[in-house]
C-alpha cells in the first residue's frame, strides 16, 4: 500500500496539474484559431485563384477572338474592293461575329469608300458621324500604313439613339495592291460585346469583367453581378497597337467566419473538441478526486488494521495466507513473507495433517460459508511455543459478490485460558477452605450431638455393669435392654459421625441427573443437626412429582448447607423459639430450570448489607469468614443458574433462591421465577 502523499507534495501536483490543464486549453485555442485562419486564408486563396484563372482565360479567349477577327478581315482584304462579293461577305462575317459591328473600305487618303453596318445591331454612328469620331481611326490605320501591318485603335466612346453608346475599338488593315498600299479594312468592334464572348456563361453569372483604362476608369463591362473588388484579376491583353485592361471581379465577397460547410464543419468540430476537453478535464478532476478520497480511506483503513490488537488474516480458496495484519505476524512471529506457504508456518507440525483435513472439510463446505462462531484451535509462535487461539471465520466476497476465499479474525487466548486456570485452581483452593470451615463448624457440633449418645452409652454400660455385679431372674432382660439401648445410641453416633464424613469425602466433581429430594436427603442430617442446636424446626416442601437437576451433588449440596446454615443463625437471637423454622422448598416453574428456597423467620437484610452481601470475606459475624455466600453464587453459576434473595413473605425473614437446570437444559440463563 501507498504512504500517504503530504499536503505540500499534494499542492505541487495541484499546481503542475493546472499549469498542463491551462497549457493544453492555450495550445487548442491557438490551434483552433490557427485553423480557422487557415480555412478563411485557404477559401480566400482558392477564390483568388479561380479569379485568376477566369481572368487568364477570359483574356486568352479575348485575344484569340480579336486574332481570329483579324485574320478573317486580313482574308477580307484579299478580295477586290469593287467586287460585288465584298459586302456580302462583310455581313456573313458580322454574322459570325456578334462583336464586330461596321467593316469598312477607306482609300489610302483615309476616306471611307464603302462600309457595312452589322444586322444585329443599330448603325454604329447614326448620332454622330465617322468623321466627328475617326481621329483615333486615322491614326491606326496611318500607323499600319507605315508598319504595314493590321493595327488596333485607341478605343473611343460612340455616343448611340437609345441614349446609351459604346465603348468601341477600330482594327485597321492595310489593303496593298500589287505590292503598294491601296486603302484600308477598317473593322468597328463593340468592347462590351467582345467582352460578352470572353467568359463562360457559368462564369458570367459569378464575375463581372470590364476593361479599364490605365487610370482605373471603366471603359465596358459584362457578366451577371456587380463585382465586390475583393477577389480582382487583372490581365493585360496586348493587341497591335494597343493594349487592353481586363479586369474580372468576382461576385463573391471577403468569406465571413461560416461561409462554407467546411469552415462550418472545422469549427464545430473545434467547438467539439473543446467541450470533450473541458468534459475531459473535469471528469480527470472528478476521477482525481475519487483517488484522493480513495488513497486517503485506503490509508485510514489500513491505519486501523494496523493498530488493531486482533489477528487478520484472508486466505484464498486453496488455503493460503494472501493477507495477514501487523497484530497476527507479531502473535505467530512470521513475516507476512514467511506466512505464503502452502502449508501456514504456524501449524504446529504434529497437527498439520488433522488440520488440513479439517480446512478441507471447513472451507469445503457450505455450511462454512454461513457459519460465523468461533472454533478453538492451538498455533505455534516462531519459537516453536504452542498457544490457543480461537477462530472466527467469514467468506470473503470480490465486487461481484463471488466468494474470492476466507477472512479470519484470530483471537489469541492463552493469556485468557492461564487466567481461568488460575481462577479454577483458586476458586477450588477456597471451596476447599471452605468445606474445612464448615467441617471444623461441624466437628464442634458433632462433639456437642456426639455427648448426649456418648452419655447415654456411658449411662447404660454402668448400669449394665451394676446389674452384673448382681445377678437376679430380672438381669438378663434388663441387660438385653440396655445394651439395645447402648446399640442404639452407638448407631445414633455413628450416622452423626457418617453424614460429616460422606460429606467431607465426596469429591467427585461430575454433573449428575439427580433427583432433588436425594440432594435434600443428603444435606438433612447436617442441617438438623445445626437446627437443633438453637431449637429451630427444619421444614422439607418437595412438589409431588420430585424435579430432577443435572447438577455436581458435592457442590451443590454445600451451598444448600451454607445457606441453610445463615438461615439458622440469623434466627439464634432475635426470633423467638417458635418462630424458629427453617423451610427447604423445591419447585419447578419452567421446563428446563428448577428452583431451590432456603426461607427463615430472620431480621431479614439490611440495605447497606445486601449491597455487599456477596462479596469475598464480607460478613456480619464475628466468628464468620465471609465467604459462604460469593461461593455459592459461583458455584450456582457455574452450573449457569442464578442465585439472589428477596425478603421472606411473611411479617420478616429472607428467601434465599437459586436455580439448577432440568436435564437436558436449554443454554439461556434462567430468570429467578416470581414465587417458589
Ligand atoms: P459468613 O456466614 O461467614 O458471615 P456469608 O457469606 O455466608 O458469610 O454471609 C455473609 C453475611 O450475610 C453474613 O455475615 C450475614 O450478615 C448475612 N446473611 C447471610 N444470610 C443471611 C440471612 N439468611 N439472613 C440475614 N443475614 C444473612
């Protein structure tokens, strides 16, 4: 087991263990905010890219659409300029090409000789005329005059009827004519209509796209929404003569926190996994908790086997020590080590195979498991001394209520068992005082009984004698008589002599089955011959079906004698001559116990004496010893009776009762029944 953690070591591990806590919970919102940084920059990137590449796209499609406009232009300057087949060609072409919106044929002084205006749309300069708007013209197609090739105008503004007008851009081919230049193509492109082709339709509906001069301002724009100016593409779409500005703006704005369902789903699984770590953190505060209480019940429980003076031990179901506490190692004197042997090292050799067997028979049974009084057995000490324990045995039981093996509380009792031998032997020296006591008490009775036969013998054998002396016809009669007489006296003697003697001889200390009235029987002489001394009349009251006692007779019979013998002295002076009676009475009031009266005519008790009535060497008497009466209780209950006294029914005197127990008792203790 674990020795108990000290407060300071305890705060240290508090604190190590908040400072981890609060780094772990810093490190996951440095994470999670990291990664919510990184999903916004990844989404903002990603839309910055797409935009990019829309605008790449856009500006390659723009510049593969006006390269394959040249080109037809160039294939339209081929043809004769009075052919008949020129303009009808033109329209084909503007057919073909939504953006284009006038072809025109200009001689080499720039002036416009012959022109087509697009089917699709409102003539180009109906408002007002080419003249007003060709500078930018003229210089293109003057430009590719002297590089000689196509060139693109600046791009210029055509006010239209409907109000609205165009952003427009002119490409100008040089026609030659058998090696010289003769004229010009002059091609009108509408910018918002070049724009309208460059994107996808899927793109057109989340982009804008326009074409910016260099000072930011709008020149055309196409696309479904108004661009936000966060995700901006620009690219540079370089033409003969010119360059373009194409810019794409995306629909989409700046991606707020939950834009998407990625983002959605990165922060409710952050949001996640901060509730499982702060769940976490407090079921591992909970859990620390409970090894506290734990570690701190385990440490107070164990502190109490510890200091307990009663032997533990637990075995498991083979038999074998698996735990045993400080108080049995120092009762048997092996180390817990030393106790993990198959055969326990506290068995004394010569019991080893009578033990096993009977653990067999006890930790095999069923009944053990339900049996919890103790059994009395002899261990062995180290130093090889045996001594008596007593055993208390108890299943031991896991979590799950499954039996796991044995738990005993060992009892030793050989400081127990020396106190009750000494108490024994003690006990019996002073019952043997005793009984010496009342001999001596009776040996000058029995002088005093033994006088009157003795004198009457004496009396009758000196008149035997004298009738010798002269011998007449009367003689033999009266001699017969009188030695009659001598025999009777002697006979008389020698039971007054007989009853002291049997009573001192029997020692026999076995209980018997004895009929109460022989008990009386036996004790009667002695007690008569105490009563006549002071006069007293000795009543016998025995119910008609005499009760039987399993009692040791000796004993018994010395208490009958001791308390018969108190009756009849406390009735020597104050009671008068005719109240003197002593009554023995028996009966049976219950069918296991029989209870016994010895009543006088006595003072009765005096409180402050009853109080010490049955204490050691308390007595009233001057010649007394005190001890009659604690004898007699313990010599009652030894044979698990009970012996107290009440005062007497009538006007005085005391009724000293005891109970014996009927053969085959019951092992309560009798009460002392009301009346008897
Ligand atoms: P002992 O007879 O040697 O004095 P006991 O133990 O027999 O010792 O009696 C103790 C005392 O109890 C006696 O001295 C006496 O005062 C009192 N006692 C015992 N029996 C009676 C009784 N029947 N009536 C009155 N007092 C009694």
């Amino acid at each position: 087991m674990k020795a108990p953690t000290s407060p300071s070591t305890t705060a240290r591990r508090g604190l190590r263990r908040s400072v981890l806590w609060s780094l772990l919970v810093l490190l996951l919102l440095v994470a999670q905010s990291l990664l919510v940084a990184l999903t916004v920059n990844y989404e903002a990137t990603h839309s910055q890219d797409e935009i990019e590449a829309i605008g790449g796209a856009a500006a390659l499609q723009m510049r593969r659409e006006l390269l394959q406009m040249l080109h037809q232009l160039q294939a339209l300057s081929w043809s004769e300029p009075e052919a008949t087949e020129w303009p009808p060609a033109a329209l084909h072409l503007m057919r073909s090409q939504p953006e284009l919106l006038r072809v025109e044929r200009r001689n080499a002084e720039l002036q416009a000789t012959a022109f087509v205006d697009s089917p699709g749309h409102a003539p180009l300069f109906s408002l007002m005329s080419r003249r007003d708007l060709s500078v930018d013209t003229d210089q293109a197609c003057l430009s590719a005059k002297r590089q000689a090739s196509p060139r693109f105008s600046r791009s210029y503004f055509v006010p239209m009827v409907d109000g609205k007008g165009m952003e427009v851009v002119d490409l100008c081919i040089p026609v030659l004519s058998a090696g010289r230049p003769d004229g010009y193509i002059v091609g009108s492109l509408g910018l918002p209509l070049l724009l309208d082709v460059a994107l996808t339709p899927a793109q057109a509906q989340r982009t804008e796209i326009s074409l910016i001069e260099g000072d930011g301002a709008r020149l055309a724009r196409a696309g479904g929404p108004r661009g936000t100016g966060v995700f901006v593409a620009e690219r540079l779409v370089d033409l003969p003569g010119t360059s373009l500005r194409l810019r794409v703006d995306s629909g989409a704005g700046r991606p707020s926190l939950i834009p998407n369902l990625t983002l959605a789903l990165v922060l409710g699984l952050s949001v996640l996994l901060f509730v499982v770590v702060v769940l976490l953190a407090r079921d591992v505060r909970r859990r620390a908790q409970a090894e506290r209480a734990l570690a701190e019940a385990l440490s107070r429980r164990k502190a109490m086997e510890d200091s307990l003076i009663t032997g533990l031990r637990a075995r498991n179901l083979d038999g074998e020590v698996t735990y045993a506490n400080p108080a049995f190692c120092a009762m048997v004197g092996f180390s817990l080590d030393e106790l993990h042997t198959p055969v326990p090292p506290y068995w004394p050799p010569e019991f080893v195979e009578q033990y096993r067997q009977r653990q067999v028979d006890r930790l095999g049974s069923v009944l053990a498991s339900q049996q919890r009084e103790g059994f009395e057995t002899v261990f062995m000490r180290k130093n090889g001394e045996r001594f008596p324990v007593v055993i208390y045995e108890a299943p031991l039981l896991d979590g799950q209520g499954r039996q796991s093996g044995w738990m005993s509380t060992v009892l030793d009792v050989s400081a127990q068992r020396s106190m009750e031998e000494l108490s024994r032997q003690q006990q019996e020296r002073l019952q043997a005082s005793a009984r010496l006591a009342t001999v001596g008490e009776m040996a000058s009775l029995m002088s005093h009984e033994l006088n009157q036969p003795l004198a009457a013998i004496a009396s009758f054998a000196t008149g035997s004698l004298n009738l010798l002396e002269s011998p007449d016809a009367q003689t033999l009669p009266m001699l017969h008589q009188a030695l009659e007489r001598i025999a009777e006296q002697a006979e008389r003697a020698g039971r007054i002599i007989k009853s002291v003697h049997s009573f001192v001889r029997r020692r026999e200390q076995a209980r018997e089955i004895l009929g109460t009235d022989l008990l009386i029987e036996g004790v009667l002489p002695l007690v008569r011959l105490q009563a006549r001394k002071s006069g007293t009349r000795v009543e016998i009251d025995l119910p008609r079906r005499v009760p039987h006692v399993m009692c040791d007779r000796t004993m018994v019979e010395q208490v009958l004698i001791n308390l018969s013998r108190n009756a009849i002295q406390a009735m020597e002076t104050d009671t008068p001559l005719e109240d003197r009676v002593l009554t023995l009475r028996v009966r049976q009031h219950h069918a296991q116990w029989v209870t016994f009266s010895v009543i006088d005519h006595g003072p009765g008790i005096a409180p402050e004496v009853a109080a010490k009535l049955f204490t050691p060497f308390f007595t009233t008497r001057a010649e007394g010893m005190g001890l009659g009466l604690s004898l007699c209780r313990s010599v009652i209950e030894q044979h698990g009776g009970v012996l107290d006294f009440t005062a007497a029914a009538g006007a005085r005197g005391t009724k000293f009762r005891f109970t014996l127990p009927a053969p085959r008792q019951a092992e309560s203790r009798a009460p002392v029944t009301a009346d008897s």
